[in-house]
C-alpha cells in the first residue's frame, strides 16, 4: 500500500535543516550517554542530567518536549 499524505498536510510547516540538524546531534549525543549508562559509567541520575541539558542545548522537535 502506497504511502499517503494527508489532504492538510501542506498546511503544516516542514522541518528545516536547522531543526533536523540539532535532532541529528541531540539523538547521537543522547545514544553516547544511554550507552554509558548501560555500560555503568554514569548513573539513572548522571543519565537524568545529561538529557536535560541535551533537550536545553538542542531543542529538539521528536526527541524531547518542545522549548
């Protein structure tokens, strides 16, 4: 079955390169810290902080709420 786009969809805004981008960085970024925590080099609470700061830093649009 053929993908389809909504009747409305062009209403809606596309990502830009600039929010793609800081997705891009703040999932490799957040991919690092998941594997230190499960490798036991930081913590749940170490791992806590760290997200917060990437969702601070990049903003993201899927990966986190929106700023």
């Amino acid at each position: 079955m053929p993908a389809m786009s909504r009747p409305d969809s062009a209403e809606e805004a596309a990502m830009t390169a600039e929010q793609f981008e800081r997705e891009k960085r703040y999932q490799a970024a957040l991919a690092i810290a998941r594997d230190m925590l499960r490798q036991g080099v930081i913590d749940e609470v170490d791992f806590l902080r760290v997200e917060a700061k990437l969702t601070e830093k990049f903003c993201p649009i899927f990966g986190g709420f929106l700023c």
